[in-house]
C-alpha cells in the first residue's frame, strides 16, 4: 500500500520545561479529511505548529509524501507543499483583499474571485474591513492559491458567528468533495467530527482516541466531553 500523504511518528513538543506533546503517531491519508479534536491545552495547535515548521520538534518525524520534514524551516514546508490556515487567520489588515491573495506568490488570483464573490466585491478594501468571516474566507482563498498537496486548518471557526461558521464549513464540503487533504483542528467537535473521515482526541499531549468521525460521534465519552451529550 502507498505511504500516507502525512505520516507524523513519536512527535514530541517542548517550551523549555514543558513538554506540551508526549510522543504522538498519527496520519492523513490522500484526499482524507483528519481532525484534531480536544479540550483547550491539549496539544493541537502545538502539534500544527510543529508540522508546519512554526516550532522545532523535540523528538519525532514528520514525513510528507515521504519526506522528512522535521526540523524543516516554514520556507521549505511550504515548498513542499503543506501550507496553513492559521489560527487567527493572520491576514494583513492595512492591505486590500487583492493585495493579501497576491501574497501566496500565484500569478492570477481569478480562481479565487470566482469561488468566493464576496472577495471580489471587496477586492479593494482593506482586509481589517472584512467581518471575521469574510477575512477567515480570504485566508483560506490564499492558502488555496499555493496550491497545497496537505491543507492545514486551525480553529477556521474560532469567533465566527453561527451563519459564517456554517459558511466555512460548507466551504471545506466543497473542497472535502474536489478531493483536497486536509488536517482539521477545530474546538467545534461536532462539525469537526461530521466533516471528517477519521479523526484523533488529543487528551494533555496525548492521543486518547482514534477512529472515524461517524464512530466518534457515537462514542459516549466523546459525546460527554466534547458534545455536551
């Protein structure tokens, strides 16, 4: 059988004294959807941290599409082609919409236009203008335009209002339907789980559960801790 597209083995993730990440395994297949799902302090942005390159890993692998990526500058991750929605989406306010998609390096931004006309009608604004909707659309529009082989996300639906959560969402349907890979960390564990193929529980640094996102749904502790079942 192929490799996984992301294969992450032993990874571990320190602060100085504080171990955040204790040694966790897990993959994303090619065209999968996998969430990281847990409590606040868990790991999760510790862990998309470390696969992007944002922070050095302790200890552990990182392969994408077989290649040793651990330890690897955000520059060469990138080329790679593993690129990140941030948390806090990180678009850059003083500059116009057309100016933040021309900062992912593609030459026509068109494509995008035409996939989120709410973009082209603000093209020339500010991107502080947009809502936090509209600016979490226009990361991911820019993320899109590096063309990822993996798409990271974190937290897309972090302070959004219920209608655009449902918008992002219905977004990352879209892309779970054209084929795209993706590495989902999202508080909102319901729709996390439904959009997902499989899915992992990150519990204090480690991984408490795996399974696939319809099981998880069922799974009572899940439901307790993380649904309000």
């Amino acid at each position: 059988m192929p490799e996984p597209m992301l294969v992450v083995r032993d990874l571990v993730v320190r602060y100085g004294p504080i171990e955040a990440v204790h040694g966790i395994d897990f993959e994303v297949g090619q065209g999968e959807v996998v969430a990281l799902i847990g409590a606040n302090g868990a790991g999760k942005t510790s862990t998309l941290a470390a696969i992007s390159g944002l922070i050095r890993p302790a200890r552990g692998s990182i392969r994408l599409g077989g290649r040793e990526l651990a330890g690897a500058p955000p520059h060469t991750i990138f080329a790679a082609g593993l690129v990140q929605v941030p948390e806090g989406r990180e678009i850059l306010a003083r500059m116009s919409v057309h100016e933040n998609l021309l900062l992912s390096g593609a030459a026509d931004v068109r494509p995008m236009y035409e996939r989120f006309p709410i973009l082209a009608e603000r093209r020339g604004l500010p991107a502080g203008n947009l809502s936090g909707g509209e600016q979490q659309l226009l990361a991911i529009a820019r993320a899109l335009l590096a063309k990822p082989r993996l798409l990271l996300l974190d937290e897309p639906s972090l302070g959004l209002a219920p209608k655009m959560v449902a918008t992002v969402f219905a977004v990352l349907a879209e892309l779970k339907l054209a084929g795209t890979t993706m590495l989902l960390v999202e508080q909102n564990a319901l729709r996390a789980l439904r959009m997902a193929d499989r899915a992992y529980v990150l519990e204090l640094g480690r991984i408490g559960l795996t399974g696939t996102g319809a099981a998880l749904l069922r799974d009572d502790g899940v439901g307790r801790a993380y649904l309000g079942a």
